[in-house]
C-alpha cells in the first residue's frame, strides 16, 4: 500500500511513510473487510461514515508538517486511523466526533494498538476545542462549505489548518497557515480535490 499508492504519488516525509508502513488499517474496518484494508480506496464504517483513502491521509497527514512535538485537533475521528497516525508524529492528538457509537469504537481501537496520547470527545467539532486551543495543527476529515472561522482562532501562529472545501459531493483540499496574531493574516494554499463526507454541524452543512 505505502510503495504503490503513497510514495509513488509524491508523498515523501519519511515520518509519515513510516507510520504508515506501521499502523495496521485492517483493525480499522469490519471483519468482512480486512482484504480490502490495504486498497487505494475508502471503505464503509459505522453510520454511513467512511475511513478515508489511504493516499488522502497521506496527503493531509504530510501537509501539517509534523515534527513530534505539536499538539494536534482533529475534527471526525470516525474509525480512528488518521489518529492513530497523528498520534504516532506528534505529542498529542485531540479528535472530536459527533457520532458517539463510532467515537467509543475509535477509543477500543486505539487502547487496543496502546495509543494513550490521544483525547477523544463526543460533539460537533466545528466549535473545536477551545479550552485546548492553540493547536500546531489542526486536521478535518470531512468537507466543509467554508472555512470554519473559529478554527483559525484556535491556531497558535505558525500553525498549520488541512481541510476539504467545497459542495456536499466534491471538495478542495486547502492548507491554512497562520502567519500572525491577526487571525486574518493568513497563507492559503490548494492541495488537490478530493470527495469526503459532510461535515456536519454548526459551520459546517445541516445534517
Ligand atoms: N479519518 C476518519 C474519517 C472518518 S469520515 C477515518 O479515516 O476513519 C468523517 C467523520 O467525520 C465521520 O465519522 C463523521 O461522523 C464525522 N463528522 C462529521 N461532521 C462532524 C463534526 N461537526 N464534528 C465531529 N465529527 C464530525
């Protein structure tokens, strides 16, 4: 999987490549499914929800720019993957979900795979975690119609937003950078498209 769909299609932070060689994705997904973990592609969970496509973790994952010690938000935790991932690049990961069955699911899994530096809440991450804040790097795993405000705010300078925005079917990627204490002064940066599932919640679509 990491050869012939992550670094052969440009993704090249070795930290990243390794975690991703490392954490298993079948443990991620049902039973029923454990062949197909290791294809280029997302896979039903819970809920309607979807784990998402290993290349795009790869992508967004490379795209915060950890080094190991920042501390991380990320908002749809669903299966649980990506934070296992961030949790092994960097100190302390915070993931919001909104659906409680998947975040308790999610919370197995990690203790299972003995990742403890991890913080998993019940909500609508749209808010984020301001008693938390601020992030090194904030993660959203599902698209939104624009950028939630209020996550910028939750940026220390220097910090780093990756998010899909777009409609309900088809998003851009985006990268924020925070340049400044001015919560406007910001970098913008296109990553590529991308197809996830609805953010759901205060700044992002009716449910
Ligand atoms: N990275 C996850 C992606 C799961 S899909 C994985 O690979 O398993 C996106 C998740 O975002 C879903 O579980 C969905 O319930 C959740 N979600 C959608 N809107 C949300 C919101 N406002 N706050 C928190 N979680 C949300």
């Amino acid at each position: 999987m990491v050869d012939s769909q992550i670094r052969a299609r440009g993704v090249s932070d070795s930290r990243v490549l390794a975690a991703m060689e490392k954490i298993p994705r079948h443990i991620f997904v049902d039973a029923g499914l454990t062949e197909q973990a290791y294809n280029d592609s997302p896979l039903p969970i819970d809920e309607r929800q979807t784990i998402s496509q290993p290349y795009i973790v790869a992508l967004m994952t490379e795209a915060l720019r950890l080094k190991g010690k920042e501390k991380v938000l990320e908002i749809g935790t669903g299966s649980g993957y990506q934070t296992a991932i961030l949790a092994e690049l960097a100190a302390s990961v915070f993931s919001i979900e909104r659906i409680a069955s998947l975040a308790g699911k999610a919370r197995r899994t990690l203790d299972y795979l003995n990742y403890y530096n991890v913080a998993i809440r019940v909500g609508d991450g749209t808010y984020g975690w301001r008693e938390e804040s601020p992030f090194d790097a904030i993660i959203v795993a599902a698209g939104a119609p624009d950028i939630p405000r209020i996550l910028v705010e939750q940026l220390d300078v220097g910090g780093r937003l990756v998010l899909p925005v777009g409609n309900r079917s088809t998003q851009e990627l985006i990268r924020i950078t925070r340049l400044s204490d001015d919560v406007n002064d910001v970098k913008k940066e296109q990553l590529g498209g991308c197809r996830f599932v609805n953010l759901i919640g205060e700044y992002g679509w009716e449910s």
